[in-house]
C-alpha cells in the first residue's frame, strides 16, 4: 500500500521501502527535510484531546508564519486513524498539514514516549491506538539531519497524562530562531523558563476545552479513578 494523501492529510500504511526497514512515515520524513531548510515535527494525542485542540491552535497562529518565513514548515503527527486526522485539520482550521501514522513508526524514530493502549482511557476502543498512544513531543530537525530542538512529554499525573505543560509556541520559536542563527548542542532540549500550556492558560483561552478536561477529571474521582485533581476542578473554582 503507498502513501495516501489527500490536501491536508496523510496516512501512511505498514510496509516498508526496499529492504532497510524504513516505514512509510520515515521515509516521508526524509523527503521532507530534503525539501526544506528545517522541520517541525508536532505530536499530538487525538482529535479528542482538549489540550491538544487548544497547542495546536495556538501554533496556528504566528508560529507557522515564522518557521515558514525561515524556510521550515509545520507538521502534526498523531496515533490515531486518518478520519480523525481529518477532522481535526476541518474544525480546528489547521494552516499545517496533519499526518496519521497508527503504526508509531516516525514516534519510534524520534524518540517519542508511546504509551501502551491499555494504560490509557481509550483502552476499551476498537480501533485507536492498537499501537499504542504518542505523546505529545515537538521535534525540530535542519536540512543536514541535524535536530535544532527538542521536546518530549513524560506523562505523568501533574501534566494530566501527558496533556498539560507544553512549551508555549512562542518561546519556542524563539529557540529554534536562536539556534537556527548559531546552533548550541547544549540548547536542543533547554525549555527552562519557557511558558507553559498549563491549565490556568487552558481555562483563559480555551474555556470549553478547559470543562471539557474537568468534567472529565471530575467523573474520574466520583468513580475512584483518581484520588486527586491536578489542578482545581470544583465548580467553584472552574
């Protein structure tokens, strides 16, 4: 099976190129950064994840405006089939492209955490993540294959499963433009003192996103899932 797009979005199948074991997304990936001066990499949780909707939106904004203005360009990764792929480019007005790669292969390459289908809540699912579920990671990689900067998401509960605590948009181009005009190999994974997606940002800007989150957290300690919130979830409080 090839590699399908159609516009915005791709999905890649689990076959490899020639005999050195490369998938379909690898390869795609190295098209890439022939094309390119530098590539973003965005993983991504799910069309489903809040947080995610709100990241994204936020790298919308200026964000692609400056990667594309320095020769780079933007891609969203995710765990999850191309329909939901799909849809997240549709509602969340995307200017980027999104790829669908449930087999982990470009994850794998890049060093991104996969948590295992039955550690998550979408464990019971049919069909997503049989693969298991990419977290969230912002990778960027120049022309020479050389990576400019890097972050990975450990989830855990203070960041909500891997939700929450993304470095902000801004502060990352910032990075990447640093590094970009004098590369520091001690800088690649520096993110101290940079904003973060917390949910006090979440509840500002995303305010549906944001009770969408606490309804959730609050069904998951009325059933003695959790035993505590990471961040205030009373009606009060939200």
């Amino acid at each position: 099976v090839s590699t399908q797009s159609t516009g915005t979005w791709f999905v890649f199948a689990s076959n490899r190129y020639n005999n050195n074991m490369t998938s379909d997304s690898c390869q795609w990936f190295k098209d890439q950064l022939k094309k390119n001066e530098f590539v973003v990499i965005v993983f991504y949780r799910g069309y489903w994840c809040p947080w995610c909707k709100g990241y994204l939106v936020e790298l919308n904004k200026t964000f692609v405006n400056h990667v594309r203005a320095a020769g780079g360009e933007v891609f969203a990764v995710t765990s999850q089939p191309e329909e939901e792929a799909r849809l997240a480019q549709r509602d969340w007005n995307l200017r980027f492209d999104i790829i669908a790669d449930p087999t982990n292969e470009l994850a794998k390459e890049l060093g991104v955490v996969i948590t295992p289908k039955s550690e998550t809540h979408l464990a019971d699912h049919p069909v997503w993540y049989a693969n298991g579920l990419a977290q969230p990671a912002l990778i960027v990689v120049d022309k020479n294959h050389r990576t400019v900067f890097s972050w990975r998401q450990v989830p855990s509960w203070a960041n909500v499963g891997g939700a929450a605590d993304r470095p902000m948009p801004d502060d990352v181009w910032k990075a990447i433009d640093s590094q970009l005009t004098c590369f520091n190999s001690e800088k690649v994974t520096d993110v101290k003192g940079m904003t973060i997606s917390d949910w006090i940002w979440l509840k500002k800007n995303f305010r549906d996103d944001f009770e969408i989150t606490a309804n959730y957290i609050r069904g998951e300690l009325a059933a003695g899932r959790m035993s505590s919130a990471p961040f205030p979830v009373d009606k009060d409080s939200a």
